[in-house]
C-alpha cells in the first residue's frame, strides 16, 4: 500500500514539472508542430536581382515579430570578384496578415555581388504561441553583373536658382536607355504636391520634360526620375533620382498685399452707392468705413454676389473687421507709393496705345489712358507685377478706346493703381487691375472691372451698371 502511493506521489510530482516545462520558453514542441520558412523573395540562387530588392521571407504560421530581430536574421554581400562579406543594414518589418517578413536595406544593393540571407534558430525565433524554428534558414542570390544605369546630370542643376520659367528640364543618363520606359509617369515636375503636365521625350541618352506652360516665378520645383525608368537590357536605375530648383523671381516689382482689405470689391470711407441700373460686386464684399449703412445707397438694383456688405454700425465686431481692413488697405497704399524697385519709369499724360512690360510707372500729376487701350504685356510670367504711382487725379475714357488689356499671362491681381487724389473709370471701360485711391473712385455708365476699387477716404460711386469681378 505505502509503495503504491509512493508510486502516485512521484507521478504527480514528475506531472507539474512536464506541465511547468510546457509553460517554459525554452520548451520545444512536438515535432511537426514547428514554424517553417515557406518561401522566400528572391528565391534561393536567383541571378540579376534588381538593386532596389526587398528581401522577404514567409513562413508557415504566424511568428512573433519580436524574435526577429537583427540578432535573428542578417544579409551579406560579397563581390563575386572576392574580398570580405559585408553586413547590410537595413530595416526589418514584419506583416502578420501574411506571415511576411520584409527587409529593407537602407542603401540599394551592390551590382555583381552575391548575397546570403540568414535566419538563425539559435535566438529562438518562435511564432505567436511559443514553438521555435528547428534549424537555420540561409539562401543565396545575385545581383545583375553590370552596373545599372544611373542619371549623371541634369538641367537645371539640383538646387539651382533663377530658373527661367520657359525652361525644359533634362536628365542624361550613364548609357541609352529604353525609350519605352521615359514617360510621363517615369519623369514627373511638381510644384509641391502639384503635377505639372508636360511633353516627355527621349533622345541619345537624355529625356526632356517640357511643361505644358510656362512655369510660375518665384516657385520650387521638384523633379523625378523613377526606378521605371530602364535601359534596353531590362535594368532600372537603382534609385528614384530626385532634385529641386527654383525659377526666377517674378518680373516687375514686389507684390502689393492688400491683406484682409483683399476681400474687398468695394471699400470706402463715407459713402458706396449705385446711381442707377442693375450693377454687380461678384465674389467679394462692399465695405465703408468709418461711414454707416445709410451711406450705402442703390443695393438694389445693385447686388453683391457671394458677398455681403458690411457698416461700421453693424456691430463692434463688424466695426473692428473695417478698422483693420482700412487700415491695411493704408498700408498698401503706402506701400506701392513708395515701392522703388525696380527703379520707376517716369510716365505723362495719356497712356492709350501704349504696350507696358511689369515695372513701376510713377507719374508726378494727372495720368490718362484715353486715346486707345493700354496693354499690360507680362511676357509669359503669371506672377508678374505692374504698380502705377499717379500723384493726382487718374481717367481713363473707355469706349473705342482707353481700355486696359492683359497679354502674355498678366492677371488683374497683380496690378495696382496707386491714385493719389480720385480716379474715374469712364463709360464703357473694360478695367483690370485694383485702385488703391486716396480720396474717390467714381466708375461711369457701364464701365466693368476685374479688380477692386478701394477708396481710402472718400467715396465709391457706380452710375449705371457696372460690374466689378474679383480677380
């Protein structure tokens, strides 16, 4: 009897030291129930391994990524010209959905070199419940036995300044490549994340990206050459080649920031009215300051489109609003009266006919533009900027003549009048460009404006359908 209990007794005991070495870390499972690595990218002894390869191993179950680690699995590689193995780095990530385990390296791999991946079972690399990897997986493969084609130079340069904004970019290479391969969607120009479109085309060993339009002034651009992009043998450059530029400054001088008083079509210090017809503000607002509302006068049959107006007593919120804009549209003024650079063009009398590049023209009295249209030639540059210094009273007739026409991509944004007494815009005038008035700006029977008509102190008059866009 006591030896059958002894015989109980030590059973038990050897049954929690099983069941406490199945809790163990260090416990091997049974046999069959292992983790196995199932495949592998490149496969074992593939040749002409691209230099941008992400190696990659799957295995039969889901692992625990903590044990793979860098003690776990390393690359070597080794010209096959000989010389010592050398370690590559690289980062490790592991996909649990698939069982993968991706290794990055950090710099592309070396052309006509054979690599050996390993995974090594003594760091115990195990899956998720704790069965380890029974043995070493290693595997070899190659890279391409020529070097891969690589961009040499560029143009303009990488980090280049004053760029021309007609320029087309180029990229030559080490060799000729596959014309195939240069496309738009192998070489790419943005504008920060902005695509620019563009015409590429390929010859001896150079692509050349021709933007659809001029570029803007004053911007960074980002140009790329993909790993798309491959010689005729089928091998792609090792690497995305990336580099920045910057175009020339604008042409003309310094833009004028109107800041908050921007939102503005019309904004005046004691009265806005419309005399008579259907007239438009068009997405922007009408303001007056320190006049009230009962000094805006003929809304309707003037409307303001996806605007509204606003009076210095609509409220203290409303009123502090006009103060600021008021006071920026002072320092805008102020500004363009003084702006010096580039050096102003002295101008007289009437303008009509006369084609003007961007720059500052300064008029020490009245200024015209009566006998034809006066044309603002931006010579391809979007960005640039005209600022007009009139010192008295400024007119233009409008009808058959004494319009202001944009050519050569000039914007009406960009063009400021800077009227030292009161400025007329006669019947019929087709206007760009925004006033800036010391004192009034009175705009005659059906003249239309892209722009803004900001009168400092005096008033904002529209007599008979008008029109005024923002630019």
């Amino acid at each position: 009897m006591k030896t059958k209990k002894l015989l109980l007794t030590t059973f038990a005991i050897l049954l929690v030291v099983l069941i406490k070495g199945c809790q163990d870390d260090d416990f091997t499972e049974i046999t069959g129930q292992e983790p196995v690595v199932q495949s592998t990218e490149p496969v074992d002894l593939a040749t002409d391994v691209p230099l941008n390869q992400v190696v990659t191993l799957t295995f039969s179950k889901k692992m625990n990524p903590i044990a793979i680690g860098t003690a776990a699995f390393s690359v070597m590689g080794q010209n096959t010209m000989g010389g010592n193995p050398i370690e590559v780095f690289g980062t490790r990530t592991y996909d649990d959905s698939s069982n993968t385990m991706s290794f990055v390296p950090t710099n592309p791999l070396n052309f006509n070199n054979i690599y050996t991946a390993t995974l090594l079972a003594l760091p115990k690399v195990k899956d998720v419940v704790g069965n380890f990897i029974q043995q070493d997986f290693v595997w070899t493969f190659s890279t391409a036995t020529v070097a891969a084609p690589m961009v040499i130079s560029t143009d303009p340069l990488d980090n280049a300044t004053g760029v021309l904004i007609d320029k087309t970019v180029t990229a030559t290479f080490s060799e000729p490549m596959d014309p195939v391969t240069i496309t738009d969607v192998t070489f790419t120009l943005e504008d920060g994340t902005t695509p620019i479109t563009g015409v590429v085309t390929y010859s001896g060993s150079t692509a050349s990206f021709n933007p659809s339009s001029d570029l803007l002034s004053g911007k960074t651009y980002t140009a790329t050459i993909t790993t798309g992009a491959k010689n005729p043998q089928g091998t792609a450059i090792a690497t995305d080649h990336v580099w920045t530029f910057s175009t020339d400054a604008p042409a003309g001088p310094a833009f004028v920031d109107l800041k908050s008083a921007g939102r503005f079509g019309i904004l005046a210090g004691v009265g806005v009215s419309n005399n008579a017809g259907f007239s438009e503000i068009r997405n922007m607002d009408v303001g007056i300051s320190p006049g009230v509302r009962s000094s805006v006068t003929g809304f309707p049959p003037a409307i303001v489109v996806n605007g509204a107006i606003f009076a210095s007593d609509d409220s203290a919120a409303v009123a502090a609003m006009l103060i600021q804009a008021k006071q920026d549209l002072t320092d805008a003024y102020l500004f363009a009266e003084g702006a010096t650079a580039p050096a102003p063009a002295t101008v007289a009398g009437d303008q009509g006919g006369l084609t003007l590049a961007p720059g500052i023209y300064k008029s020490t009295s009245t200024l015209l533009i009566q006998s034809g249209d006066l044309t603002l030639d931006a010579q391809g540059d979007a960005n640039a900027v005209w600022i007009f210094q009139i010192a008295a009273d400024f007119t233009t007739v409008g009808g058959a003549g004494g319009s202001v026409i944009l050519i050569g991509g000039a914007q009406a944004k960009n063009i400021f009048w800077q009227v030292g007494s009161s400025a007329t815009i006669g019947d019929g005038t087709i206007f760009q460009g925004n006033v800036l008035a010391l004192t009034s700006i009175t705009m005659n029977s059906g003249a239309t404006a892209v722009g803004r008509m900001l009168a400092r102190n005096g008033s904002v008059v529209m007599t008979n359908a008008n029109i005024i866009e923002k630019p």
